[in-house]
C-alpha cells in the first residue's frame, strides 16, 4: 500500500489566545489556553517524524489553499465573505465557537485545500489512501455558519469538488469524532449523492444535534444516519455499531469515495468527550474501512483530522490509524493501552447494545440496513 499525507507548519499558526478551554480570557476567565490549540497535532506529527514512519512509509501529498470556487460549493458567498473580512481586521468568531485570527482566512482555506489535494491523489491512483492531518477542523461547519471549532467545512468541500471536478459520483462521509457532525449532515440533507453517517456521543456537542431520527429529506430521505452512542461507550460498543450498522450501509450504499472525518475526542483520556476508545479502537475502525473501501470503490479512502484534545494519547491513536491505512508497522507501542485496555468499560452494557439496536431498527426502516436473513 502506498499511503498519502498532508501536513503543513501553516496548521499550526491557527491559535486561538488568549482563552481558557473554549472561552475567550475575560471578566473572570483567567487566561489560558484554548482546547483547539496545536500541541495534539503537532505531537501526532511529532511522533510520525522521530519514529521515521514519515520518511519510510508516507508519500508527502503537497496542500494548496482551496480557491473561493471550490469554497462555494458548499458555503454561502455572504459567509465566505465573512470569513475573509474577519481574517482581513482583527478577527473574531465567525460563528459560535469558531474563532479565527487575523490572517486566518488562508490558513482555513489551506486546511480545506489540504483534503482536497488528498482527494485528488487518491482518485488518481497517486496513492491508494491518504491521511490529512489539517487544522482549523471542519465537520461542523455550516454552509453560512462556523461552528464548534470548524471554519470551512473540510469534508464536504472535498466531496463536492470530487464530483465537480474528478468524475466521482457517489461520496460516502463517515464520522467518528465524537461530536455530531452536524455540517455535513445539513449541507447534504436532501442529496442522495452524499451518504453521511455520523457515529457520535449523543447530546454532546452541538446540543440537541444528531438524533437518530434524522435520516434525510427530500431526494436525500434515507441517506443520513445518525448513531448516537451513550456517554461512556467503549470499544466493545464502537465495534458493534460500526460492524452492525456502519459498515453495512457503506457497503449497500457502494460509494465511489469514501472520507472519514477521523476524531480522536472519543478516546478515553478526552477533555471534550466522555467515551473509553483506546487505540487499538481506531485501528480497528480504520482496518474495516479501509477493507470495505478495497472492496466496494477500489480502495479510494481518504482521512481527515478533526477533532482530539488529550495531548499524551492523540498521537498514539493517529500511528494507530497510520499504520492500519498503510499496513506497517511503525514500531512504536502506546503506552497506555494495556491502562486502557485492561478497564472495564471497554466491554458493552446492556443499555449500550440497547441503543444500538434501536438505530439498527431505523436503519431498517428507512431502507438504509437490510432485514436480516
């Protein structure tokens, strides 16, 4: 396998300051420093580079700024516009929690650029997948709004430019960050062209957003799945729900493309989440990915990095996520697994298997998930 990487040191001039978690310093927050900072990407990279995984078993995929067509696709000119006039004075939010600097217009379109230069290797076989390691985020931004973190909606501008420019038909958007991807869901909700599943903890962030009801409208009913998980699911649960449900539907489904919006914030260590994963968890997730991509669209994945916040563990998830896309072995061994493994909540609970039989049943109804045989 050759896998692809996008790196570049711009991400990590995207700083939010000064702030305490995801506040601005003021009144009497102290100041701090703001859950969306670099230390966890660039101690992922960190770890790629001094382990020589980097060097000996990446192909270097360049990014580029996405241009303000390709941003168009998906978002409104009067938020592009926003977003520019922000980044042009001193800044601000260009939404709700989602602060952007002076300048930081180019780094937000680098960052949607990035996966689109992933994309584009893959369909041309330059690579067979590829792992874009971008920043600022982007599931949950809107077509007129930033949300949670996220300036231009990575994913979906990717997808939209893989069926506008590079002959892809069908996109297949996966989710596990443990936030509701909520920007995907809502720019293709009437679009039977882009299946989304977002595999998320259930009521967490944006609120209210995610509920398993939500399966589509219009020409896109039935192309929208939702599996929101209870607090405290660990890989016991995750495994059921994508072996049960996720990857069943991407397989009916038959995408031309699949991209995974690749969050590590339902790792067990997590500030901004309350689930129990552990590495060899998104090894697993990407494994089963990756084989149905090898499958059903020759082998054309591509990930991008969302969101993570715990420093010590993010970047043992992404080598685990690294060496499952490409198939080698790096080497390195997380310290904490036999800590994470070894804890009880990795086994799934009744309440837990509950809930994903229940988003089963809907999967069935709208059509998304056979009867069983």
């Amino acid at each position: 396998m050759t896998t692809g990487f996008v790196w570049h040191e711009r991400y990590m001039w995207h700083e939010i300051a000064p702030a305490a978690g995801v506040f601005l310093a003021r009144g009497f927050i102290q100041p701090g420093q703001h859950f969306e900072n670099s230390e966890t990407k660039r101690r992922f990279k960190n770890l790629l580079d001094v382990s020589g995984f980097s060097a000996d078993s990446l192909t270097t995929i360049k990014p580029r700024l996405a241009t303000r067509e390709e941003l168009l696709r998906v978002h409104t000119v009067a938020y592009v516009d926003r977003v520019q006039a922000l980044s042009d004075a001193e800044g601000g939010d260009a939404g709700e929690f989602a602060l952007l600097d002076h300048g930081g217009y180019d780094i937000a379109a680098l960052s949607a650029g990035g996966v689109i230069a992933a994309v584009e290797a893959v369909v041309a076989g330059q690579v067979d997948n590829a792992y874009a390691l971008v920043r600022p985020p982007g599931h949950h931004a809107e077509a007129d709004l930033g949300r949670g973190f996220c300036i231009f909606a990575n994913g979906a501008i990717a997808a939209r430019h893989a069926q506008a420019a590079l002959g892809i038909g069908k996109v297949a958007i996966l989710d596990w960050d443990v936030h509701h991807g909520n920007g995907a869901q809502k720019i293709f909700y009437d679009d039977p062209s882009v299946l989304t599943i977002s595999l998320h903890q259930d009521g967490n962030f944006p609120p209210g957003s995610g509920p398993v009801e939500d399966t589509g409208a219009g020409a896109g009913a039935g192309f929208n799945l939702n599996l929101p998980m209870h607090a405290g699911c660990g890989h016991d649960a995750y495994m059921a729900a994508i072996d049960e449900v996720a990857i069943p539907v991407l397989e009916a489904f038959a995408p031309d493309l699949i991209l995974v919006s690749c969050g590590f914030d339902a790792g067990a260590m997590d500030p901004l989440g309350r689930m129990s994963l552990h590495s060899g968890s998104f090894r697993a997730m990407t494994e089963r990915v990756k084989a149905l991509a090898e499958r059903v669209c020759g082998g054309r994945l591509v990930l991008l990095h969302e969101g993570g916040y715990s420093a010590p563990t993010v970047p043992f998830f992404g080598m685990a996520v690294m060496e499952a896309l490409s198939g080698l072995d790096s080497g390195v061994e997380d310290p904490f697994l036999p800590i994470l493994t070894a804890d009880p909540v990795q086994a799934i609970t009744g309440d837990q298997r509950a809930a994903i039989d229940r988003i089963k049943a809907v999967a069935r109804q709208v059509g998304l998930l056979r009867e069983p045989a």
